[in-house]
C-alpha cells in the first residue's frame, strides 16, 4: 500500500499548513493556533450525539459525555431564615361577609379548627380561595395597599414579620370578620432524628373562631419532594381573643431529613373608625432555629411562585399542599 508523507499541506497559493505529528486520543477534534501549525485539542468529544437540552460536560481525563442539567441547588443555613405571607384586608373570614356564599364554598374559621378551614384557607393563602373562578372576588391580595400576595420576607435577627402593623379600611368593619394574614414557613430539618420545638409569636385576633388565629403545621407522608403523595395538619396551638397583640406558642414536631410548611395565622383586630392592629411576628427564632432545623430556601421559593394542585381538576373546594413539595423537586432537585 502506498503512502504519502509531507510536514505540511497547503491549497494552491493558500497559507502552508504543518500537519501534527502525532495522532489524538479517540474523537479528538483538530485546530489551528492561527499560525498555520495544526494540532489536537486532547479533549474527545463524545461518539454520538446527546439528546435534546443536554449540555457537554468536561470529565476526568480527556474525556467528555452529554448531561442533563441539573436544577439549581439553594443552600440551606442559620443565616437565611424566611417566610411567604399572604393578606387579606376584606371583611371575609366568615360566609356572610364578602366571600358571600355565591364565592365561599363553606364557613371559614380563621382558627383552622377544622379540615374545610384549612381547606380554604391554603388555596386563599395562596392568592385566590377560588382558584377555578372566572369573574368572583379573588380571596387575598385583594385590598387597599398594605394588601399583598405571597411575598417573601426575612428575619433580620430573631423575629419576622410585624407586631401591631396599622391597616385603615374603608369599609369600617367592626365586628368579628375583619381582614386576615397567613404566613408560611418551610422548616427543614436536617438531622437524623426527629426534632419537637417549642414555636413562638405574636398573633392579633378578634375571637377563637371566624376571627381567630392559630399556629399550624404541615407534614408530608414522605422523606423526599417527589415521593410525597399526600400529607397530614397538626395544631400546635389555635383560639384566640380580642387582642391587638398575644403571645402564643406550640410544639412544631419535624421528622429527620422532613421539611413542613408551619403556618403562623392572625386576624386583624379593629381598633377604632378605619383603623385595625394586626400583629403576624414569630420571635425567639434563635432559640427555635440552629444546627439542626433550618428553612428549606428551596421549598420557600416553590411556595412563592408556584402553581399547585392538579391544574385540571383544582377547585375552591379541595387543596392540594403535598403537590407543593413535587414541584420543589421538579424546580430545585429532589433530596
């Protein structure tokens, strides 16, 4: 067999061009440094080519291969602690005030002393208590300006939220069906054996029941996001009494290697014409907090931006919490 051996190649009246002296490793792709002398870049791509959305990653060695990306991972620490908040400025805690019973599906206790309270009370934290509605009032974010809808907020030090934080409102409610607030904050924790903590804050309300208020927690059936099918509510403490300001507290319990959703939940109580006190502060946060438990920074973000439930079959007589944790592990990674 014949063979023909040069140093370089060059097109008819091109730029001379020296051919490399060796071979490179297998799929290795040949360049130029700009000076005509070609070379190998000692880095193989892979053999076929990835599929749709993969990246080509660098592995040890001179080797290369197609991956999937993985979603961007939050880091959990002492240093972060934060919760997602929901208000309500209507005076609709009860069916008979402006979540008329042409919108609420059922009476709605503040206190959550029942499985149809904490039914309406997710989906209205969540920006609307009537999800599959078309032309209703929307159950939350729906008042004069110090109204919001699931916004993120954090402590600086060892509280969060407000204590006696001033609302006016037009309507002048004076009774028990003044406006409302949720507040959602996902614990995590991150040792091998279960933790009880005592949970502390400062919660206005106007009675135990449709203006009540109540510190409760949300468990999941499962140890990781994606395996999570379903979930259970536990009280720590609920009530309430006509008070701008009382400290309540309760045992959170949260299993090893487990986040729950622990939601801190007050009425605003009228003070005099237009005016009303509410008062949403869990403190203490550093004797509740520390090695151990922490907020889960990724199930916060899913819980403020996300759109729970089945989509097809959501309604404003159902609530779907546990599909909240799915969906962490389809934005952030399952652990």
């Amino acid at each position: 067999m014949s063979k023909l051996i040069v140093d370089q190649i060059a097109k008819n009246g091109g730029v001379p061009l020296t051919v490399p002296a060796a071979d490179g490793v297998a799929n290795a792709v040949i360049k130029s440094d700009g000076a005509g002398v070609l070379g190998f870049t000692g880095f193989g791509l892979p053999a076929t080519a990835g599929t749709s959305g993969q990246q080509l990653t660098k592995g040890s060695g001179t080797t290369s291969s197609w991956q999937t990306p993985v979603p961007v991972q939050l880091t959990d620490t002492i240093d972060v602690i934060g919760s997602v908040v929901t208000t309500s400025a209507r005076s609709n805690v009860y069916s008979t005030g402006e979540w008329s019973s042409n919108n609420g599906w059922t009476t709605y206790y503040h206190s959550w002393q029942d499985a149809d309270s904490r039914t309406q009370g997710w989906n209205a934290f969540l920006g609307d208590g009537y999800p599959n509605g078309t032309s209703q009032p929307m159950f939350a974010n729906d008042g004069e300006s110090n109204s919001m809808q699931r916004r993120i907020e954090y402590a600086n030090g060892d509280r969060i939220g407000r204590n006696q934080a001033d609302h006016r409102y037009e309507d002048n409610i004076t009774s028990q069906y003044g406006g409302v607030t949720w507040r959602c904050m996902p614990i995590r924790n991150t040792s091998s054996v279960d933790v009880s903590r005592n949970f502390q804050a400062y919660l206005s309300a106007v009675n135990a029941n449709y203006g009540g208020s109540g510190i409760w927690y949300y468990t999941p059936d499962a140890a990781t996001y994606a395996g999570t099918t379903a979930g259970t509510w536990s009280s720590a403490w609920n009530g309430g009494s006509n008070n701008p300001s009382q400290a309540r507290n309760g045992t959170v319990v949260i299993p090893a290697y487990t986040t729950v959703m622990v939601f801190i939940l007050s009425t605003h109580c009228y003070q005099t014409t237009y005016r009303f006190k509410d008062s949403n502060m869990p403190y203490n946060l550093d004797s509740f907090f520390g090695s151990d438990l922490v907020t889960d920074n990724r199930m916060l973000q899913t819980i403020a931006m996300g759109r729970m439930g089945n989509i097809e079959g959501v309604t404003n007589e159902v609530s779907y919490p546990w599909t909240t944790y799915n969906l962490c592990a389809t934005m952030y990674g399952d652990r």
